[in-house]
C-alpha cells in the first residue's frame, strides 16, 4: 500500500520541502542520484567505464511549466554531451531525456516546444559519437513523447524509445517499434495509473513485461531490457537466445545504486551492461519514485533516520 502513497506525494511540494530539509536525506539520496552537478556525475562515468560498463545520464528535471526552464534543461544537456565528447565517452555514454522538462506540458505549443529543444540535444549526441533516448511518463505522454521520437529518427535513427509494460497499450506499441534500427527500452512502469489503462496487479504487470519481451527479442530492432528482476533477466537471456540473437545484439540497463553486484556480475558474463545515472539538484520526483518501486528502498531510507546504537 506504501508505493501508491509515495507516488503520490512524488509530486508534492510540500513533501517535497520537508524530505529536502531532512538532515540525513541527502547522503541516502546521493545512493541512487550521481551527486548534484556535472563534473560529479562526470567522475561517476568514468568509474562505471572502467569498471567496463556502459551509462545513460539523466539530468534530474520534470513537469516543467515555463519556457525558460525548458530552455535551461536543454542546455544542460548541451553542456553534458560537450563534456562527454571532450573525453571520448560517446562510445561508452548515452543520455536519457524526459520531455516534461523540455516543455512538453506547456499549455500552449508544449509538443512543438519539447521538439524543438530536444532536436538540439540530439544534434549535439550525433555529433559526439552517441544517442538520446527519450524516457516515457505517465500515459497522458505517451503518444506525444512516441510522435517525438518518431521525428528525431528521420535525422538520427539511434534515437531510443521507452515503452512500460503495466500500460495495456505497450504489446501493441512494441509491435510497432520492434523494427530494423529502432532502439526500444522496456520497463515495468513507475507512475500511479488508473485501472483503466494499466495493470495494477504485479503479477499481471509481470505477464505483460514478459509478452512484450518476446516481441522485441523476436523483433528487428535493438532491445533494452530495463529490469532488477532475477527472473525478467533470466527471461530477457532465454528469448534472446530463443531468437537467436547473441552478446550486443540487445543489452540490460538498471538504476544507479541499485544492484550493483548483479550488474558487474552480468558485465562479467559477457552481457552489455548499461547503468542508469541521474544527476542534478532537482531529484525528488526520482528519489521517490526509486523508494516506491521497492520496499527495501524504503527501508533502507527509513533506517537513515534512526540514530546509530538506537
């Protein structure tokens, strides 16, 4: 019952300044976000790299709800990709974008604005040797941000789609994606949705993630498999191989902070292993959503505000 409730309050301002002021909330944020600016993210990358894995960096921001803002995400962005390709990361780092903070609710032209500054981004990760791939959020989103996409591919055809599997729509959108070039992460789904157009048993959510699966490993396209589930990963290896497909025709992406011993263990197996890696100092929306997902997250957040022998 507690995830509901945390995504929720995800949007809360007002929890939003309390967990903020918490004296012990930024060191456990700081497990699941790669610290607040770009030169400490930097330092991240490398360290993932030459521990032979492969990153996707997120530059914490939603909801955006005016032009300026948007306009600052995307130069944020800019200033990303500029730093990866002055080191020669771009083989080794993509990034991922999430076009509410791009201007994408705006009331007025949102779409069009989102676009246009997204477009620059992806421009810039062309020019540096890597790709963008444009997160998914909740449903209202989700054929605007597939309509996005689907215009960044005619100048740059890497980049990636997301698509969740708790929303009834995703088996049909990844018959749609799963063709030659079309790069395409799959996840569970990390926002409160409606019974009318998700799933909201895990179990069902599961049977889905699994259906769709299935359709991007038969596919032509290039499947991500985004999971910290044991058996979704044992699953994702079987229908590779089912499909034929071997080592670097698809990869696996989990979340900073979070299973690092099953990544390096599967970077080891010779999997292509790729780690999430938000940064920035708007991280709240993220960081609940992470303790949402899972109850020991929870815990492990809880336990912070214990003092140590209590």
């Amino acid at each position: 019952m507690l995830g509901p409730v945390l995504l929720a309050v995800s949007r809360s301002d007002r929890m939003r300044r309390l967990v903020a002021a918490a004296p012990v909330t930024r060191p456990v944020v700081h497990r699941f976000v790669a610290g607040d600016d770009l030169p400490t993210a930097m330092d991240r990358v490398r360290a993932l790299a030459d521990a032979g894995l492969e990153v996707t960096l997120d530059h914490l921001g939603e909801d955006v709800t005016d032009r300026a803002t948007a306009g600052a995400t995307r130069d944020a962005y800019l200033r990303l990709l500029e730093a990866l390709d002055a080191e020669g990361l771009g083989k080794r780092a993509e990034v991922s974008v999430k076009l509410s903070a791009f201007g994408q609710a705006l009331p007025v032209g949102g779409h069009d604005i989102a676009l246009e500054n997204v477009r620059q981004v992806a421009a810039a990760a062309s020019a540096a040797g890597t790709t963008v791939t444009c997160d998914m959020e909740d449903h209202t989103t989700v054929d605007s941000t597939l309509a996005v996409v689907a215009e960044l591919r005619r100048e740059h055809p890497g980049t990636g789609a997301v698509v969740q599997s708790y929303l009834f729509r995703t088996e049909q959108d990844c018959r749609a994606l799963a063709v030659p070039g079309s790069r395409v992460r799959l996840v569970k789904g990390a926002y409160k949705e409606p019974a009318s157009v998700a799933y909201q048993d895990k179990r069902e959510v599961d049977r889905a993630y699994v259906r769709c699966l299935r359709i991007l490993m038969a596919g032509g396209g290039y499947p991500m498999v985004g999971s910290h589930d044991p058996r979704m990963i044992s699953i994702a290896r079987h229908l590779a191989r089912e499909a034929g497909r071997v080592a670097g025709d698809y990869e696996f992406q989990m979340l900073y902070g979070i299973r690092a011993a099953e990544q390096a263990r599967l970077a080891a197996d010779g999997e292509r292993m790729r780690i999430y890696v938000p940064y920035g100092a708007d991280w709240y929306g993220y960081f609940m959503r992470r303790l949402a997902e899972r109850p020991a997250n929870l815990a492990f957040f809880l336990r912070s505000f214990v003092p140590a022998g209590a």
